[in-house]
C-alpha cells in the first residue's frame, strides 16, 4: 500500500487558499503514477457522489427554499464551467511540449470533469430527476454561462486551440480562471459546511485537486519563463488584457444572487450554525452577502499576489 501525500489526504490538506499560496508542486512531481496513488486510491477513495458517505443532506434542503435555491444556483453554474473547463484542457494536453505536462495536463482534465459530475450528481442527490437534468441547469444557469463562461471560451479558444499556444493556455487556467476562482471555492466550502454537509464535502474533494492545479499551473508557467525570458511581456500582456476582460463581465451579479437566497436562508437556519465560525474570529451568521464577497477577493488578491511573485511575474501585480 503506498502512503497519500499529505496534499491529497482528505482529512490532512490544508484549505485550498493555504495550498495553493504555499506548497510547490511540479508536474514532474505529478505524474500520471502520483494521480492514480493519490486521488483515486488516496482524495476519493471512500466517497460517494463525491462526498464522504456520512455526510448527510437535511431535509430543508430537499423542499423549495432560499438554501436550495443557492445550492442549485451555485451548482449548475459550476457543473457548465467545469464542463467547458474539460473541454478546453484537452487543447492544452494536445500541445503540451512534453511528456510531464502532457500526463499533468491529462489528469487535470480528468479532474475536472469530475467536477462537473458530482456538482451535477449533488442536484440529483437533491431530488432533481435525471430526466430534468439538463433542462434544469439550462434554466437556472444558462444565461449566466452565456455571459460569462462564453466571453471567456471566446477569448482563450483562438489562442490555446487555433494557434497551439500551450504557455498561454497555462496562464489563462492557472492565473486567470483558477486563481480568480479559487476563493469562492474555499468560501463555498466553508460556507455549506453545517447547512448542506454533503456539498462542503464535494467542494472539499474539488478544492483538494484544485490545490494540485494551482501549484503545478504555477510551476509550469514558472520553469517557462525561466527557459523562454523573453516571453515574459508577452504573458504580462496576456494578463493584462484577461483582467480586462474579467472587469466588463457581470460576475458579481451571479454571485450576488447566490449569496442573497444563502443569505435568506442562514437566517432561517441560523440555530444550527449559531457558534460556527467561517473564518477566524467571525461568526457565519454574523456575515452579510457584501462581507463574505469581500472576504473572498481579499483571499484572491493575496493568493494571487504570492503566486504571482512565484512565478517571476511580479510586474501583474497591482
Ligand atoms: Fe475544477
Ligand atoms: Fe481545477
């Protein structure tokens, strides 16, 4: 039996954002062998639908209300993007330069489309029937992917698809859609850890493979500009017009919506969280919507800031 890395054990690694600032991982260190030892025999090993067993789905959820609106919402949101996010990384495994990336790359791809299946596989365990499915998430989250998720396959598509661009593929995932997404994930975690068990522990199995696409994203774009100095302006200009891109789309309308209903909600369940505190020192039903988003950017600043300055592109930083 070989032993799970401390990063991949369910109740040893640490919160995504804390990973994700700290650890060093390359993808050489990620091979295909550490996949296989590691998430399905180490992260997922035990768990159904994507969570521990145990861990129970109370009845409110399972009737209309605000809580089961703002899962659902959150949900099939993030069941599209993972989607969309698979679909793209098979461009990155096709020009990936050699064999570490490549096997990286693939597991990665993987990853993610479990995401998108046991987000999808949480709104079934919720009572949403099979037939529904897609309809479901077409309807509560459709117009959303359309404004956001779309704008951001139109922008990387040409260049990681069309024109093979493994490096810019990389930064596009690694800094501008896993690094800006990352603390929403850990707030999300946090967030439903005593109101819906089970999808903490989803975005707990989600955020321990995150920490792995985040170190190693990182460390690819790091040993490429050491190799390629010369491409570094032409990556700060990536990021630059990525963040530019991300500042005209309505992101924090679909955030919003989602922290109002959870927001209603907590104060109908507010008894069961009275002591819980989501982050140091604060109380979860002493938050409001407007504290939780703030929290959540200052969590991406800082670990955008620390990533950054790791990968040698300290000039991104505002
Ligand atoms: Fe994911
Ligand atoms: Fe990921």
């Amino acid at each position: 039996m070989t032993t799970i890395s401390r990063e991949a054990d369910w109740a040893e690694a640490p919160s995504l954002i804390e990973g994700a600032s700290r650890l060093e991982l390359s993808a050489r260190d990620c091979d295909l062998d550490y996949w296989f030892d590691n998430v399905p025999r180490g992260t997922l090993s035990g768990l159904v639908h994507g969570h521990s067993a145990d861990a129970r789905i109370p009845e409110y959820m399972l009737r209309p209300g605000p809580l089961r609106d703002a899962i659902i919402n959150e949900f099939a949101f993030r069941s599209i993007a993972e989607e969309k996010a698979t679909r793209a990384i098979t461009y990155i495994v096709a020009s990936a330069p050699d064999i570490y990336t490549m096997e990286f790359f693939a597991t990665q791809l993987i990853d993610e489309a479990r995401h998108s299946r046991v987000f999808r596989g949480h709104l079934l365990e919720l009572g949403i029937k099979e037939a529904d499915l897609f309809d479901t998430i077409e309807r509560i989250s459709g117009d959303d992917s359309r404004a956001i998720l779309v704008p951001l396959e139109d922008f990387a598509l040409p260049m990681i698809r069309d024109q093979r661009d493994f490096i810019a593929g990389v930064v596009i995932l690694t800094i501008l859609v896993e690094g800006v997404l990352a603390p929403a994930a850990e707030l999300s975690e946090r967030k439903w850890r005593h109101l819906d068990p089970a999808a903490a522990g989803i975005e707990r199995g989600a955020n321990i493979d995150e920490i792995r696409h985040l170190t190693v994203g990182s460390d690819v774009v790091r040993r490429y500009l050491v190799d390629h100095p010369g491409e570094k302006q032409r990556v700060l200009d990536l990021i630059t017009r990525g963040r530019a891109l991300w500042a005209q789309l309505p992101t924090t309308d679909v955030i919003v919506k989602r922290e109002l209903y959870f927001q209603e909600g907590l104060e109908q369940q507010a008894d069961l969280v009275r002591d819980y505190l989501v982050w140091p020192g604060k109380r979860l039903i002493d938050t409001t919507p407007e504290e939780r988003l703030m929290a959540a950017n200052t969590w991406s600043n800082e670990m955008q800031n620390s990533r950054l300055q790791y990968m040698g592109l300290a000039e991104a930083i505002p």
